[in-house]
C-alpha cells in the first residue's frame, strides 16, 4: 500500500502504543507495505479513509489502523494506533 514512507505520519498516540508495545517504526512500515487490509475501509466524516492492516514482522503479529487522505501532493498515511 505504501511505496514512499516519508509520507506516513503518526499520531501523538500511535507513537506512545508503539513505545508501550515495543513496535518500532519499521515493523509498522512492514505493516503498510507487505500487510493486508483485515478491516474493510470506512469513510469518515472528516472525509478521509480509516482501515486496519495486519503483518507478521520481526515474530510479532502487528496491527496497524490507518487514515489515508490525499493532500496536493499526493495521498497521505497517518497511522492512528498500533498493536
């Protein structure tokens, strides 16, 4: 899903899961490039796009939940939460 990762961003709260949960920043790029979409995509009021993905990366089964929006320059991941 993701081809370029400097356009993944992550929420305040995505980053204090991840500490919480010992999952680093690449397992969750793992996540949005090799995972599935386990959560069918949802459009939310905001108009963005929320879904969950799921990877097995370094042994550890990872989910990530997303919100991919688009902005001029393209689309833009903002990773939600992670467990």
């Amino acid at each position: 899903m993701v081809s370029d990762s400097s356009r993944v961003f992550f929420t305040k709260h995505a980053r204090l899961r991840m500490r919480q949960r010992h999952i680093d920043r690449g397992q969750v790029v793992d996540v949005l490039t090799l995972g599935r979409v386990v959560e069918a995509p949802a459009r939310q009021a905001a108009g963005d796009w929320l879904f969950k993905m799921v990877y097995v990366s370094k042994g550890d089964d990872v989910t990530v939940v997303v919100s991919l929006d688009q902005d001029a320059e393209g689309n833009l991941v903002a990773v939600v939460t992670v467990y």
